[in-house]
C-alpha cells in the first residue's frame, strides 16, 4: 500500500473512505486533490456540508452559549473550537483524554484532525477552561471541573475520579520557595485493582 501524504493510503480503505486514482473507481465519489474518494455510504455525488452532518454538529456551531463561553475567555469561535467545546462542555464534568476527543469528534464526521483536537485542548487549558492532569508518563486527561476537589487515579484503567475538595485536609503546608507562591494543591490516590 502507497502511503500519500501523512494518513491517506492508496488502494485500500483509509478510514471510510476508499481512494484510488481518478477514473479508477466506479459508483458514487467525490474529487478531491486528484484522487476520487469511494464513499459508499453516501448517495451518489453527495459529501456532506455542515448543516447535513450529525445534529450535534449543527448545534454545537448554533448554540449561543458555546460562541459566548469561548468569547468571554478570549478565544476566537471558529467552527472546530465550537464543535469541541459542545463535546467537552455538553456532557457535564468529566475526565477525557486527546485522543478520547478526537474519536468523539470523529464518530459525529466533523473532520476535525487529532492535530486540531491536540491544540484547542491546549488553547482551552491556557485559557483557564480545562485542567490538564498527568495520568501517566506522556499521558494527560482533560478535566472540565475547575473547582478546587482532586482525585482517585484508576492505575490499570487510566480512568479518574474526583474527590470532593473537602474530603481530604491538610494540617501543614510547605513554605514556597523564594520568589514563589502556592498556586494550587492537587492530589491524586493512586488505586490498583485488588
């Protein structure tokens, strides 16, 4: 299989669509870089706009309080953001990783790329939006809850949990290094599976 560009391969299915050179492939298709893409599931000569793909899609790119909640932290509602704040934002608190988005994302037909979801998170994270939280050696989840609270890290799962703020207490804290200041305490209860 011939390798075109970084994820589209030629002759054989790539994602869910087959692509093969112009004028190789039979039934319903759509030109695309000078390759046509087989797409059985749609109609004949159809590829879908946005206002065609998944209703959630069509909200998340409609919906006032996602254009204002990205408006009032300063960041630009481009379609992409918007659709990933719908997701990420719509389903209450939650613990979420990258590559958990872009399956998300990708199983509405957004067409969103992973480089995308890689950096709105980050974007959203800077922000002030999202907590990144390390689960293990170059792996963070995403967590939407932004009050104070930490949590319960399923080892063999990946999985978090959160713990209230006001189950764990503290009786001392450290003296901050010189030049420095306490931002913020998070713990995380590392469990395995009995």
């Amino acid at each position: 299989m011939e390798t075109i560009g970084p994820r589209v391969k030629r002759g054989r299915e790539a994602g869910t669509a087959t692509v093969k050179p112009l004028g190789k492939a039979a039934g319903q298709s759509h030109k695309k870089s000078g390759f046509l893409f087989h797409t059985p599931h749609l109609k004949e000569d159809h590829y879908p706009r946005d206002s065609e793909r998944a209703p959630a899609v069509r909200s998340a790119t409609q919906n006032p309080s996602v254009l204002n909640h990205l408006r009032t932290h300063g960041i630009r509602p481009t379609r992409q953001r918007q659709i990933l704040a719908k997701l990420l934002f719509g389903k209450g608190d939650r613990h979420i990783t990258a590559d958990a988005l872009y399956q998300e994302s990708r199983d509405l037909g957004t067409g969103i790329s992973r480089a995308t979801v890689y950096n709105t998170l980050h974007q959203f994270t800077k922000a002030g939006l999202l907590r990144e939280i390390s689960v293990a050696s170059g792996l963070s989840c995403f967590d939407t809850n932004l009050t104070t609270h930490h949590h319960f890290l399923f080892e063999e799962e990946g999985r978090l949990q959160d713990i209230p703020g006001d189950k764990i207490d503290f009786s001392r804290f450290p003296e901050a290094p010189e030049g420095a200041d306490i931002s913020s305490i998070s713990v995380t209860v590392r469990l395995k599976n009995r």
